[in-house]
C-alpha cells in the first residue's frame, strides 16, 4: 500500500501542469460548495433567532380558532387567559397579545390592518413595547419600518384607528406613532399596529381576553389548556426550514454543474494517463502486479487529485471563508421582499460536518471517476502493453 502511494504521488507530480490544473479546478468546487451551503447554514440559523427574539419567543399557545392566514378568523379567536397567577408572579415569563380586525385612516386613505395589543413592560421579545407607556394626544401605538414606509407615516403622525367591539359596533379614535421599529421578520412588521394589551382590551371590551400567549423558552408548558392549541419553535419555524430545503435542491443543481466540469476533466486525465503510458502498464504487470494492483494504482492517482485539491482549498479557501463568516454577505435587494425571516446581511455558519459531508462527496466521486477508465487496464494484454498497442 505504502509503495502503491508513492507510486501515485510520483505520477501526480510528473505529470505536472496537467494535474495542477484539475487540482485547482476540484479546489473551487470545494470552496464554492462549502461556501453556499454555510450561507444556507446561516440563513438557517439567523432565522430561526430572530423569529425567536421577535415573534414566537420559546413558544406559543393559539386560541383554537386563530388562523394566521385567515384574518376573519380574529373575530373568534380570543378567550379568558387561563394563566392569571403566573402573569401576577412571573410576568415575563408568559406575553399575552390581543389581535383585533380595524381600519385605520393614514393620510386619508383607508387600509385594512390587525390591532396587536401586548403588555408595554414586557421584554420576552424585541419589540419596543416600552414606547406605549407614554402619554400623548391620542393612542400611542407602534409600527414597524415596512408599515410606516406603506401608510406614509412617521414618528409623530396622528390618524384615526377604527375597530369593533365584542358587540359588533363600530368605534373609532386618534392614534399618534410613538415608535417604528426595524426587523428582518416580516410577520411581525407587516400590517400590524401595537399598542397597550389593557388599552385594546378596554376598547374592545375583551376583558382579561387574548389571541396568542408567547412563553419563555424555559417555561413553556407540556400541557394546553382547553380551547388553546400548543405551537412549539419547531413548528412555528417550519416554514423556515422547507424554504432552506427548496434553496439547498435549487443549488444543487450548481454543486451537479461544478462536479460535472471538475469530473470530465479528471476523467479525461485518466483516459488520456492510460492511452500514453501502456508500457509503463506493462512493466508493472511484467514485474508481477496483478491487473486489479494496477487497476487500483491509477485510480489512487485520480483520487489523490481531490486529496491535492482539499489542501490546496484550504490555502485560500480558509482565509475566505473566515472572512465572510466575519463580515457577512450583504444582499443586493430588500430582505423583506422575500416574505420570511431573512437578515439583510447573511452571516455563513461552517459546521465540521459541512466541510467533512463536501470533502467526502467530492472525493467519493472522484474516485469513482476515476475507476471506470482504469478498468480498461484490465483488458490488455501484457506483451501488447510493453510494445506500446492496446489489444
């Protein structure tokens, strides 16, 4: 084994710019491919974080007739919160919110918006929800950035809210914007005013009543109450995930182009290695290497050119690499066009199973291309080889 090694190296290294070229060729196949699948990795990961510090916390409980994609579920979808004593002891621990159906009037035109009320103390999640303890000419609420920038709105605008109550009837009052906020999570941003849980409650006369309960990642409970269905963070982030799944089969078509390039050209070394060097076939065969030893020696030389390319990689790969994990990639277009979760800059996350899963893809695969050329080997006819002529 160890002669068949050196044996293999010696090849590789005669044969010169020949095998540097497909060792630089596989080194960017590597780096490309661990590179983009970090930025899905991190994607992934910043997500999941921010869906968690802006939106879902370590779980939820839904009224069981809450539905986020039907907002003529919301008339329905309140009840008594069954959890008074923790919110008395532990009030962090447990964020009520109320959503309410309304209209709201910017600048004298209708649009249609949800009413989101939440305790102005909290702080399980980002929200500047501090700004609705604060005294002005009308109901001090607060918007997100993409909200503000729809409804023409800033700091300071008054207009007029419209909601119904438990009744049915109809009401209506000033707001003024004390707060607009900036997040990457879109749900949490589009179409949605907050303001004071206590204030919407007394407004709506849903008293002590809320829509969704956020907990505390250590404090989420293992039972529901009646009428509330539990969400974990693993299904409320689950969109997240099969969106990273249609992106990483997407990609895969460019990891099938790159390997397909870097493939043929290794293919093409071994046919091209073994129409030129029959003698050299020979000899080994006349020397009394068995035809699967020689068989094994050429595909070690193909395999070697991924082993050659992983070191040559992490030359210049590692420092990129690095770098972008530091500085992050900056897309070239607004996150919130994409409709989930996503950062405006993505932040690579390498994982040691990343770069072992691609550094064995790659080198499983240049073995194999490898071997089907070198099968040839097996065919000739010894005394043919050391005269140069394939039988």
């Amino acid at each position: 084994m160890k002669l068949a090694f050196t044996l293999a190296w010696r090849n590789l290294i005669g044969a010169g710019l020949r095998t540097w070229l497909n060792v630089i060729v596989l080194s960017f196949t590597f780096v490309i491919i661990i590179w983009l699948k970090g930025i899905l990795s991190g994607w992934d990961q910043q997500a999941k974080n921010d869906m968690k510090d802006w939106e879902i916390a370590g779980g939820q409980w839904w009224h069981d007739a809450y539905d986020p994609f039907d907002p003529l579920s919301l008339e329905s979808s309140h009840a008594v919160v069954p959890l008074d004593s923790i919110f008395t002891h532990q009030s962090n621990a447990v964020v009520p919110a109320l959503m309410v159906q309304a209209s709201i009037f910017p600048n004298g035109r209708m649009q249609q918006a949800i009413l989101k009320g939440i305790p102005p103390h909290q702080t399980l999640l980002n929200l500047p929800s501090a700004l609705l303890d604060t005294t002005v000419n009308g109901i001090p609420v607060v918007i997100g950035q993409t909200m503000a920038k729809n409804m023409g709105l800033s700091v300071g605008d008054l207009f007029t809210l419209r909601w119904r109550d438990r009744f049915g009837s109809f009401d209506a009052a000033e707001a003024e914007v004390v707060g607009v906020f900036y997040t990457n999570v879109p749900a949490v941003d589009q179409g949605l005013v907050y303001l004071d849980l206590a204030q919407l409650q007394r407004m709506t006369m849903f008293h002590n009543e809320a829509t969704i309960l956020s907990f505390h990642e250590g404090f989420f409970p293992e039972n529901q109450a009646v009428g509330w269905k539990s969400k974990t963070v693993k299904e409320l982030t689950k969109q997240v995930d099969e969106m990273i799944k249609t992106k990483s089969a997407g990609q895969s078509v460019m990891y099938l182009v790159l390997l397909f390039l870097a493939m043929l050209a290794i293919f093409d070394t071994q046919v091209l290695s073994i129409f030129r060097r029959q003698r050299e076939i020979g000899t080994y065969i006349a020397l009394g290497y068995t035809r699967p030893q020689v068989v094994g020696l050429f595909t070690l030389e193909g395999s070697m050119h991924a082993v050659l390319a992983a070191i040559a990689g992490a030359f210049y790969g590692i420092p990129f690499l690095w770098w972008q994990a530091r500085v992050g990639w900056t897309l070239p277009m607004d996150s919130s066009e994409f409709g989930m979760a996503m950062a405006p800059t993505l932040y690579p996350v390498y994982s040691i199973g990343l770069i072992a899963s691609t550094v064995l893809l790659v080198l499983l695969t240049t073995t194999v291309v490898s071997y089907f050329p070198s099968r040839k080997i097996a065919k000739m006819n010894p005394t043919e080889a050391l005269r140069g002529k394939l039988q």
